[in-house]
C-alpha cells in the first residue's frame, strides 16, 4: 500500500454509557469471579470441557470450590501477596482455575505459550521471577526439569495431567489434586480466609503478566491490572453486548492477552459459559458442535478457513462448484453494499435488489457452509493478533459472517473495532467508549485508554519509550480517514520508503498474497536501497499438494514441491492478480517459493504466528542479495545431525523467478 504522511489527528470516542467503577462494584476478576460464583452456584453450568468424546460440565458452584481449594493450596505452599506463577498448557478449565486461584490470593498469573521451547520457558520463568510453576502434563513440565539448575526461585512444578507423570518421583513436582486438599485443609482451619485474601484486592494491582510477541527483540513482560481488563471488557460490551446464554470456546492461546481479555473477563463479570475443546486437533469439529454466538480467533485462523474452503470447493463435484461460482460474487455484491449501508453513496433500491439472490445463495450455499464451518448460530466474530487482509474480511462478511477487525495489543488490549453499522474492510473501526487515539509523528498510532498497561516489567526504559503523559506510545502506523475510521498500515520501523520515495507497507502486500489458497505465509521486501518489491513466499503445503495430486505432479518433499515449475507458475498467477490491484511501484517484480516453512522454533515468527522481520532479513540476506543481483537461481545449504552422530550437509536450489 502507498500511503501519504498525514498531519497529527484525535479521534475521540463517542459518549459511553460506562460509569466508572465505585466503591459498590467489585474492583477486580476474583471479586466478580466470587459475585458471580454466588449467584448462580450450582444452578448453571460454568464450564464444559470435552474428554474422552463427552461434554464434561462444571457449574458455578464446582468453578468456585477448584478455585477456592486450589487459591489456598498455593498458600499453604508458601505464596505471598504479588509473587508470580508462570502457567503453561493447553486450553483448559485448569488454567482457568489456576490463574483465578492465583489472582485471588494476591498473585500475578503469568502464561507461556505451549509450544515454546525450554530455553523460551526458562527465559520467561527467571525474567518474571517466578516462584511456582503450573504445568499441564508431562511435556510441559520436562520443560521445567530440563532447565532446573536455571530456576532457583520456583519452590514448586505443578501439573493437572496425570498422563505421562506416574513414573516421576520428585518431591519438586506436586499434583494439582493435592495441592487442592492442601486448599481444603487450611480452609477448614481458617474459613474467611479466602474471601478476606479476595477483598484485599484493588483495580490497580497487577493481575496478570503477558509477555508481548517479541518481532523486534526478546519478549517483555507486560504489566496488566484488574482495572484494564474490567474496563477492556465493558467497552466492548457497549458496543457488542455479550448474553449471559452466549457460549464461548476458548481457542486463542492463554498466554495471551485476547483470551484474558474476551474470554476470563466477561466470564467472571456475567457468568457466561465456556468450552474447551477436547484437543487442539479436534477444535474445528468442537467448533461445530458448540456453534458459538459470539466468537474470537486468531488471524491465522480465518487466514486458514478460506484457504480450506477454497481449496474444498476446488475439490467439490461439478454442480456444488458451479453453485459455489455463481452465488459467491452476489455475496460479495451484498457484502459490499451492506457496508455502505450508512453512506451518502448508498442507494437503498441497490440492496433491496440484491437481497432476492442473495437469500437464494444463503439457502443454497452460504448457510450449510456457515453450519459446516461451525459459524451458524454467530451474531458477531472478531480477528484477533495481527491485522487481516481486507479481501479475508470481505469474504466472510459475504458468506454471511459479520466478522469484525479489532486494532488492539497486550498493551493496550484493544482500542478499535468495527461497528454494525459502519464495517469498512480496509479499515480496524472506530475508537471504543473512553479510548483516544490520534496519530503522531511518523503516523504512529498513539492511544489513551483506562486500559493501557501498568508497565514493562522490570524494563523502565522501554515503559518510558512506550507510555508518555498517559499516551501510549504503539509503534504501529496508520491514519484516520475523514469519518473516524483507523487505518492500520505496518509497524513505523517496516513501512519503508521505495526507490522512487513513495512509502509502501509489507504487511498490507503480505496479507493480500496470503488471501490466495496457495501461500500459507509470505515476507514483502523493499526500500530505498531497493529498486522494486520482491517477495519471499511460503506455499500451503495441504493446498498445493492437493492441487499437484490432481495434476499428477509427482514430488517427495515439501522442498521438492516448492521448486516445481508448475507450483511457481501457480503461485505467479495469484502475485499477477494482487499486482493489477496495486500502484506500479508498489508491485511485486520478483519472488521465490521458499523451500522451507517460516518457523516459530527457528525465531522466524512469534509464537503468536507474526513474522520477526528483522531477523528474517538477517537470517536471509544472501538470498536476498541474489534476488537484488539479477540472479536466477541461489543455493542454500543446512547442516543436519543423524542420531548416530554422523552428520551432512543438504545443499538446496531455490529458484528466483522475475513477474515483469
């Protein structure tokens, strides 16, 4: 995207219906947790968790009982008020119940990602200064063990998951069902115990830590108080009010601040059921069977649902093609129209001509792909992580999916979504009750909100660089159009001047070659020492496979697959298609397929999935060099190790490929 420097702009938020919390209201999540937990009891079910093929259902009243025995089974332990817990696993009512437990007796809760590797464990354990560790099974607590002689400060390994565990005898390692006697011992010796340790709590203590995703440097420790989470939740539900009947299935990592945000906030605060899946191979089947009303994923997920469901229909016998073919421009049609609903370019005769067709297509096809996709009973879904493309959200919205972008941060939680009445896929909506933003300096996004973090913990400096006379200072840029709208471009230090000195935006190209079923993931290149935009693309692996099947294209390996001739024909059709729709010199000239997948392991990405540019650039640059050099071909080589301990060296050619 070529962008225009704009002038500093305040956008402020319409008037809220949000009355600041007072002395009658509880100041944090146990609080709201506890209040809720009353009401209800064991009236309601709280939580479902699917094991063995069953819904498993936890009401209010066993909620309230896991988290008071296991709150005080971790003071029995020795934990004092403001020591942290670091908490890794899946998404399950255990994680839920250990960090309510923790934040309920003074803790802060402080989540790792469940794919991060011991070093990254043990990085986040010692930094936040941990002094007991929550584990799911025993994988995760392996992690733990490895690097003990690392980890002086945690008195404890806890772990949920008995799987794995019965051959470990360790008085370090403890069972989360003993801890809980443990609770239910000291409670019957001291009964007001635990409700006294909730009442201590205030709006502004620290709940919980999230560690940010780490594109420009290590991960750091954001500090989040009860205050900012109850307030990030209220906003929203003045804008998206959340029924006390919606279900929501927790899929979005709990280490992260989404799931904190919309998933434990509302929960406490109006006792709306959660789900779990029953793994994470299974969430989409799980999806389907609870059928949510209100739902929050990742980017990378809606990016991975059109690809799936273009690649499917490429799959689909000739007349549910056909349908697919037909109706899917008139949903788009309807899609477009309907979020011009509110604007003086609007002719209402327009859509009511099309709401014929378009309920012909919704019956045909759009409704059974909802049912299929697990997306029928949803009033509202958000993206969540990085920004989507605007193709992504226009196609969802003409399916009949009302998805919404949301601009927000660990920092700040969220500052913008999209309106019912006012959905611009280009745009990341409008400010929320009580959120300013205006744009600064090298069109950085800047934000005042009730919800912005307390700090970087234990990094002053960066806390100064990023919270400045109550601003936050975001990092990213983008501008305001004349209505209020938010437009996000790239992170300051990405958006990079071309050749020709016109600024052009990676991400915005990145997510629009993503919209194709055949690139999983892809890195924009340029800049003033760079004569033209060029491309490092990473194929769908189950997409193009599936496509070079069909074409009787043989191949063994995802590298082989890569370098085929018909697959960079495939792929260059799709970059031709995205290039029409860019300005000249914005467009990608050269690219090559990557014989290889952008991996979080090897710090390519976060574990949020986001790409970590500058490393990438790094770790790449003799191919980079090749593409800038008129080169054809470049030969990369990877040192592997056998188990034996012999090792080679596997030399790969990459092909470079020029579009004009």
């Amino acid at each position: 995207m070529v962008v225009a420097i704009q002038q500093p702009i305040l956008k402020q938020s319409p008037t809220s219906n949000l009355q600041p919390p007072t002395s009658n209201l509880p100041e944090t999540l146990p609080q709201y947790f506890l209040a809720t937990a009353k009401k209800f009891g064991a009236t309601r079910v709280a939580m479902r968790k699917k094991e063995f093929g069953i819904w498993r259902e936890y009401t209010w009243a066993d909620s309230f009982a896991r988290v008071h025995d296991f709150g005080l089974g971790l003071v029995a332990l020795g934990l004092q008020r403001g020591d942290k817990v670091i908490i890794i696993g899946d998404n399950d009512p255990q994680w839920y119940w250990s960090s309510l437990a923790v934040q309920s007796v003074g803790g802060i809760a402080v989540g790792a990602f469940i794919d991060m590797t011991p070093p990254e464990v043990q990085y986040i354990a010692t930094h936040c200064d941990a002094v007991i560790a929550i584990a799911k099974d025993q994988e995760q607590a392996d992690k733990f063990l490895e690097c003990r002689a690392q980890l002086p400060l945690i008195r404890k390994v806890i772990y949920w998951d008995d799987n794995g565990m019965w051959a470990y005898h360790d008085d370090w390692l403890a069972r989360f069902a003993d801890v809980e006697k443990m609770g239910r011992e000291l409670g019957a010796q001291k009964q007001n115990l635990f409700s006294d340790l909730v009442a201590r709590g205030t709006g502004e203590d620290v709940a919980i830590m999230c560690y940010t995703s780490g594109t420009t440097g290590n991960p750091k420790g954001a500090m989040i108080m009860h205050r900012n989470l109850i307030h990030s939740y209220m906003a929203y539900d003045d804008i998206e009010p959340r029924r006390l009947d919606d279900e929501h299935l927790s899929l979005t990592p709990m280490a992260w601040i989404t799931e904190n945000g919309f998933g434990v906030t509302p929960h406490c605060m109006i006792g709306n059921p959660v789900d779990f899946p029953e793994e994470v191979e299974t969430m989409l089947e799980n999806l389907r069977e609870i059928a949510p009303q209100q739902v929050i994923f990742a980017s990378r997920f809606w990016e991975n649902v059109v690809s799936q469901v273009q690649a499917k229909m490429m799959d689909a016998g000739i007349l549910k093609r056909v349908t697919y073919k037909l109706f899917l421009p008139i949903g788009y049609r309807y899609a477009d129209l309907n979020a011009l609903a509110n604007t003086a370019h609007q002719s209402k005769w327009k859509k009511y001509f099309w709401q014929l067709p378009y309920q012909l297509g919704n019956l045909l096809v759009f409704h059974p792909l909802r049912d299929k996709l697990g997306l029928s009973r949803v009033r509202s879904a958000v993206t969540a992580g990085a920004v989507l493309s605007p193709d992504v959200i226009r196609f969802f919205h003409a399916i009949g999916v009302n998805l919404k972008q949301v601009y927000g941060s660990t920092e700040m939680i969220y500052a913008t979504v999209h309106r019912n009445h006012a959905i611009r896929f280009e745009s990341v909506g409008e400010p929320v009750p009580s959120v300013n933003v205006r744009i600064g300096e090298n069109n950085e996004i800047q934000v005042k909100s009730p919800s912005i973090f307390k700090g970087y913990y234990k990094n002053p400096e960066a806390t100064a660089k990023a919270l400045r006379d109550d601003w936050y200072y975001s990092g990213d840029a983008g501008h305001l159009d004349q209505d209020g709208h938010l437009i996000y471009l790239d992170r300051v230090v990405d958006l990079l001047d071309l050749a020709g000195g016109e600024k052009y935006s990676p991400q915005f190209i990145e997510g629009r070659l993503k919209f194709s079923p055949y690139i999983k993931d892809a890195m924009a290149l340029g800049g003033k020492d760079k004569p033209f935009v060029s491309a490092i693309i990473n194929m769908d692996f189950e997409n193009v496979g599936r496509w070079a099947e069909q074409k009787r294209i043989s191949y063994t390996t995802f590298a082989d697959l890569s370098q085929k001739v018909q697959v960079a024909e495939l792929i260059r059709k799709d970059i031709a298609q995205l290039n029409r729709s860019l300005p000249e010199k914005a467009r990608v000239k050269r690219y090559v397929l990557l014989h290889k997948e952008f991996d979080p392991d090897e710090a390519e990405m976060t574990r949020t999935r986001k790409l970590r540019r500058a490393f990438v650039e790094t770790k790449y640059a003799d191919l980079i060099h090749a593409i800038y050099s008129g080169a054809e071909q470049f030969i990369t080589e990877a040192a592997v190790k056998f188990r034996d301990g012999r090792t080679a060296t596997i030399k790969t050619e990459i092909a470079i490929r020029t579009l004009f």
